[in-house]
C-alpha cells in the first residue's frame, strides 16, 4: 500500500477461482498470492516486497467476480462520514485482514454512480 495519503494505494480481487486469477496475475505482473490459511482471502505482493499491495478474496460463486481499487487513509471512519454526507454507500465499514505480517483495515462503497471502491490501511503486526 502507498505510504501517501488519499492517493491510490491497494487492489481488491473478488473471484469464484480465484486460482486462475493468481495464475494470470502472476504471468503479467509477477505478483505473488500468499493465502491466509482458515480464511477466504490471501494478500497479493509485489515481486520481492513484503508489505501486501491488495488482496483476493475467494467468493465461492456466492457474489459476481469482481476487482477495485482502494485509496489509503490514515482514518476510514472519517472517510465512512465524508462519503456517506457527499451520497456514496456505505458497503462494509468494519472490515479486517490480516495474516502473520501485516493487517490490513478499511472500508468498502458505491459512489453515486455504483461504482466500487475502498479505503484502507495496512500496518504490519505489533
């Protein structure tokens, strides 16, 4: 995740095989999918990095496959507050990832066009 504030900093991968998403990822851009075991996601780096740069979520088929893209913050509640006064949809505001690294919080919307999109942060574990 970018360490610049309200600037575009992660990606979201939501697929119901989500082991051809790494596969194709992996062969344009080298990312690597580390899974977190128990759960239904892993974090996406970058080739030699260990700070996550998104994640991809396994939806089981129960949602369509879909990808967004997230912008950093240092305060997502805030954002929830802002986005919520400007029109936008409040999806997930509690959200939670983590594996034996880093954790990674934020919220998920619709603007009011519907378009997807998140806020976050990802800080490594204490």
């Amino acid at each position: 995740m970018s360490d610049v504030e309200n600037t575009m900093a992660f990606i979201e991968i939501s697929s119901d095989d989500p082991a051809t998403i790494e596969r194709f990822y992996s062969r344009i851009f080298g990312w690597r999918f580390d899974r977190t075991p128990g759960t239904n996601y892993g974090f996406i780096r970058m080739p030699g990095e260990a700070k996550p740069i998104g994640r991809l979520l396994d939806n089981a088929g129960a949602t369509p496959n879909w990808g967004t893209f997230g912008i950093g913050v240092s305060d997502a509640e805030e954002i929830c507050r802002r986005v919520k006064a400007a029109g936008g949809e409040i999806l997930d505001s509690d959200q939670v990832f983590e594996d034996d690294s880093y954790v990674m919080r934020g919220a998920r919307f619709r603007d009011p066009s519907g378009n997807l999109f998140a806020v976050g942060t990802v800080e490594p574990k204490e």
